[in-house]
C-alpha cells in the first residue's frame, strides 16, 4: 500500500463508483474505481472494494475488506503543485456556481410575481379607460343636451 494513500483516507475520494470489470479483490468483489480529491494525489485514481466503508460490526463478522490499489502512477511534483490550486479554484467556482443558481432562481421568482402585478394592472388599466369613456360620452351628452334647450 502506497503511504501517500495512509495519510489521504478513505473519506477525501469522490463518489464516482465506476466498477471495474475483470478485478477482484481479497473478498471476491468486483472492485470499483474512484478518483482522489485530496491534496496529496488529486485527480488520481484508485481501486477498492465496495465493502471498505461497511460499519464496525461487519468488520468484526469479517464483511469489511481492505483492498486498496492505485490506478494512476504517482504524479510529478510540478503537476502535485498545480493541481491542488486548480482544485481549490474549480471548488470556489463551484460554489459561486451554486450562489448564482439560487440568485437566478430567486429573481425567476421575483420576475414571475412583478409579471402578475403588470397584468393586473392592465386589467384595472382598461376598467378605468372604460369608466372614462362612459363619463365622456354622458358629459357630452349633457353639454348638447344644455346647448339644445338653451
Ligand atoms: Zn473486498
């Protein structure tokens, strides 16, 4: 087992559990193949065996398995040096991403309730254009109706 390995976990891979045909390992499992997201090997691949995270009492009935092998060789130190940084940056667009997404969300929100104001308004807008016509034609009525008698 690689000691870069030892001091990364289990808990800093993600979740791609891509399994990986032909591969067994000590528990007669097909492994699975994840990809690292920790700063020691970031983007690096690796095999282990589904039962590796089962709870303390499948370990103690012997339902846990320890298999662990790496896919990828290790990087080189200029690729180690850069990527964590790019992995720091893609997590912050990340969650940029996720802020603007609720933003955009809320003003969709916000524009679809402003929309109803509108044709609300129109509505009220054409009732009182209606109203403004009856007055004008009665007053006009009663100008010629006073013209007429006078
Ligand atoms: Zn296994």
């Amino acid at each position: 087992m690689d000691s870069s390995y030892t001091s990364t976990g289990h808990s800093s891979s993600n979740g791609g559990r891509v399994e990986f045909p032909g591969r067994t390992c000590f528990c007669g499992c097909t492994v699975r193949m994840f990809t690292s997201r920790t700063s020691q090997n970031p983007g690096r691949r690796f095999l282990r065996c589904p039962k590796l995270h089962l709870s303390t009492f499948s370990y103690l009935l012997g339902e846990k398995c320890d298999f662990f092998e790496w896919v990828d060789q290790h990087m080189c130190d200029r690729a180690g040096t850069i990527i964590p940084g790019l992995l720091v940056r893609l997590n912050q667009l990340e969650d940029h991403n996720r802020i603007v997404e609720v933003e955009k969300n809320r003003l969709s929100e916000e524009n679809r309730l402003l929309y109803d104001c509108v044709v609300q308004l129109q509505v009220t807008n054409n009732a009182l254009r209606y109203k403004l016509k009856l007055v004008l034609i009665c007053a006009i009525c009663c100008l010629l109706a006073f013209v007429w008698f006078m």
